[in-house]
C-alpha cells in the first residue's frame, strides 16, 4: 500500500534522565532536573507530579532486554543519550581550552586540544563512560545504527541551580544557559564524548528541542521546567548562547568524526483557525524556525549576520506531536483552547479529534505541512526523532502511528529527505513533570517489577518496520474518523 524506501529507518529514541534510572546504582542526583523533581515546594505545589526519576524503567541495567525488544519489532535505529551530570559531577570550569572572540566578543571558535581532554579525565566518571560504551555497542554489536544526541535538557547542578535561580535570581546562582561560560563548558563536553565515542555513532545531535528548554524555562513558569523564572529577556539570552553552543560543538565534534551533526527541534505546525489570522500564523511560523535558522543559515533575527554560525547543520532532527491553532478575534490574535497542546486530558479538541491523556490533539496534518517547510526552507535530509501519544489503554496509538507515518509518506512523495522515522517512545518512561502518569510507550512498563508488556500498538509497528510499507490490512488505521466526535 504505501511502501517506504528500503533504507528507511524505523525504530524508537530515549534520553538519558527519563530512561535510565529505575535500579539502585544508576542514580544521578546531580542535576538540575534531579533537584527541581525532588524540591518539596514544588512537589506540594502540583508543579511536578512527585513521581522520581530513580522509579523509572531502569535502562541502565536492562538496556539488553530493551534493545531485544526493539530488534523483535524491526527497528534497525536508535537516537540516545548521554547524561553530562552522570560523566562530570565536578566542575570542568579550570579546564583551560583556546577561545577565539570576535570583535563584538562572539564566541567564533573553541578549540579542545588533547591535553584538556586528558585534564578531563581526571574530573569524569569514566566508569560510567565504559558503561554508555557497552550499552551503545550492545545495539551496534546487532548491526544497527546509533544517533547519539549530547543534551536532552538536564544540565550539572554545578552549572545550572534552578532552585537557586528561582529564589535569588540568575544574577545571584548558577544559571545555566543564561550563563555565557555555558557555551565553552557544553563544547568541552562535547569534545570529550565525541573523542571517546566517535567509532560508535553514526549520527550526531548536539541537542533536543532547545526551543522548549528556554521557552518552557523561562516563559512559562508554570509549565514545571527549571528554573521556572519569568523573563523574556532570560529566554533570548538562553536561546543565544544555546545556539553558539550547537554551533561550536558542531565543529569540535567534526575534529574527532566523520558522521553528520544535526539538531533535534521542537516543530509545532501553527495552523490559523480563520482566515484574518493567517498572515501572522505566517510570521510565528518563520519565528518557530529561527534558531535552526541561525545555525544554517548565520543570518538570523536571534543573533543577526554571523558567519561563523552559517553551515553548522548536516541534517534535522524533527520532533513532532500537535499542533498549536490561533484565532484572530476582534483584532487581536489568540489561542483559543480546545485545540492542539490544549485540549481536555483523555477528551476531544473541537476539531472533533481525540486528544490524548496529555490532552494533545491528533492532527497529523501538522506534519506533513512541517516536513514540507522544512524541506522548502533547509532542503536538508530529516529523520523524524519524536513522534507518540500519550496513550495508557493504546486506543488511539495504533491509528496515531498509522496517520502519522502516512503523513511522512506523503511528504516524501512531495519531495521532502526524509531518513528514518524514531517512535516516541519504545517503553514507559519519566515524563519529566508529569512523572509516571503520561505514558508514551510502545510497551507497558511495571515500574515496580520494571517487567515490560507489548501494547497492541507494537504489533502494528513490527509489521510496519518489518515490511517497511503501511499493509493493505493496516491503512484504515491513517483515517481518524472512526475516533471523532462532533
Ligand atoms: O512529552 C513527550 C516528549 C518528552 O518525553 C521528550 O523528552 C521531549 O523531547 C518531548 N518534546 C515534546 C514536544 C514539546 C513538549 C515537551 C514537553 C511538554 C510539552 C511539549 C514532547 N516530548
């Protein structure tokens, strides 16, 4: 029925912080999400769901089991983690690296060199860099391929104190991103993993979703991410530095591998609900692409005429789940609820469609229209690295996967690079505020036993995977009629 190239890439992605803690010893409490999940005031608050990350599905130990299931479902690629608080628990702050400076005090350049990289490894915890060696190699050992994404949003305490921020200010305690020594400390890092790790990645990221770190951090304070500081200042300062980040660690990693370095994005399709207010839909959605903009382009709203960032993206990794729709209504735009991220938990949109347990809408359109702004845009190869529901009874998965890949589908036949296709996720894992209760998995986890149970879901997968094509028996599943309301 709709057939995918063979060397389409099906499989699933996972993040350091909400897969591998679950058994004793894999613990990492060093980190500014650790703090902020364990913080009293924020558990007794209801800013976060008081569920731990070390409850979790224990990837650190049963990797092997994991990796077993994915192979049974046909996946053949996998985009991980590595966890920076977990590799430095102490300060690389004194690590003396060469820093070039343009002459408005940019950072154009960071150059590692291996003496910093052996003064790094007396501050790492190498045994848990042979430890990320075996897991990786345990999946490329079965002839698979490897995407090692570098940041997926916890940040070291030492650098980032997100309680501290909130009580005295970014003036007055470890500030992350907000911090400009921010930028230097995440390419040392980078230089490291990729000097230890570069035989067994095949693809790069240097980061996931940067977009909701210094929008969710510091625009929405009760979203429930750190550091929970109202400041719109805050947030482009944050998005700069974020983006020299990438842009610099794109460069040290390319020292040290030959495989391509791209960036995993945050893409919502911005739809407007009527026709007044489409043109400035058309500028939110020129805003949503800036930072991916500014590393590919160096000429960007956020930072403005940077050569030094232009061509720092091989390839985009795109995470997709809803949409966000807006109205114009006498005059002034807004976002109506009832909509996209904005539904009733376990309810429908007013579109009709189901939203999930998070209340997200189904709305695959969204990225099919993504994928085609992109290709239109970047012209660079994609692979889609989130994509999943919600789901604890998998009733609405099977046709969320099903409509959702047809959309792919169709944005390939229009044109659009498209390499692979990562699922949201293969098993239960820590929702970052939400905890336990929003559950994306493929496969059911018992985070008391940590016992894993497919969802009827993974068998429509594994046909998909295996036979790399959407079946005759299985396409009914891309029409969303069957589960709207009007
Ligand atoms: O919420 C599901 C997943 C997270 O588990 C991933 O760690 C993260 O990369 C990710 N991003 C998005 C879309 C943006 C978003 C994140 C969190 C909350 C609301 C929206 C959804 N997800």
């Amino acid at each position: 029925m709709w057939k995918f190239p063979k060397d389409f890439l099906f499989g699933y992605s996972w993040s350091g912080f909400q897969f591998e803690m679950g058994l004793e010893g894999s613990e990492v409490p060093n980190s500014d999400w650790w703090v902020w999940v364990h913080d009293t005031e924020n558990i007794f608050s209801g800013l976060v769901s008081g569920h731990l990350p070390e409850n979790g599905p224990a990837y650190w130990h049963l990797y092997k089991q994991d990796h077993d299931i994915a192979e049974g479902l046909g996946m053949e690629a996998i985009r991980g983690g590595i966890e920076w608080a977990r590799l430095f628990p102490k300060p690389t702050f004194d690590v003396k690296v060469d820093i070039e400076k343009d002459e408005d005090g940019n950072i154009v350049a960071v150059d590692v060199p291996e003496r910093a990289i052996e003064e790094m490894e007396k501050l790492a915890d190498m045994k848990a860099l042979e430890h990320y060696r075996e897991i990786y190699s345990d999946w490329k050992g079965r002839g698979k391929v490897f995407i090692l994404n570098l940041y997926h949003w916890p940040l070291p305490l030492w650098l980032h104190d997100p309680i501290a921020v909130r009580r005295l200010g970014p003036d007055r305690a470890p500030s992350g991103w907000l911090d400009e020594r921010s930028v230097v400390e995440f390419v040392k890092f980078a230089a490291f993993v990729a000097y230890h790790l570069n035989d067994l990645v095949d693809m790069w990221s240097t980061m996931n979703e940067p977009n909701v770190v210094y929008e969710q951090g510091y625009t929405r304070p009760n979203s429930g991410f750190p550091p929970g500081y109202l400041s719109f200042e805050s947030s482009t300062k944050a998005a700069r530095n974020m983006a020299q980040a990438h842009a610099r660690a794109y460069d040290v990693i390319k020292e040290h591998s030959k495989a391509p370095v791209g960036l995993i994005y945050s893409f919502v399709w911005h739809d407007a609900l009527n026709e007044e207010a489409e043109d400035i839909v058309k500028e939110i959605r020129k805003r949503h692409y800036e930072f991916v903009t500014a590393v590919h382009s160096g000429s960007s709203g956020l930072l403005g005429e940077r050569p030094d960032m232009k061509g720092k993206l091989d390839w985009i990794g795109v995470n997709y789940y809803t949409r966000v729709a807006y109205r114009m209504n006498n005059g002034s735009i807004e976002v109506p609820p009832g909509y996209g991220y904005m539904c009733e938990r376990g309810g429908f949109a007013k579109s009709g469609r189901p939203a999930s347990d998070f209340g997200w809408e189904i709305y695959p359109e969204g990225l099919e229209n993504i994928l085609r702004d992109l290709h239109r845009i970047y012209g660079l190869p994609m692979m889609i690295t989130e994509n999943g529901i919600a789901d604890a009874a998998d009733r609405y998965r099977p046709y969320y996967l099903v409509s959702h890949l047809k959309a792919v589908h169709s944005a390939m036949e229009a044109g659009a690079d498209v390499r692979g296709y990562l699922h949201w996720s293969l098993t239960d894992n820590y929702e970052w505020a939400q905890g336990f209760r929003m559950r994306f998995g493929l496969v059911h986890v018992d985070f008391e036993t940590k016992k894993r149970y497919l969802r009827p879901s993974a068998l429509a997968f594994r046909e998909i995977a295996t036979r790399k094509e959407i079946p005759e028996e299985l396409s009914h599943l891309a029409d969303l009629t069957p589960l709207m309301r009007d």
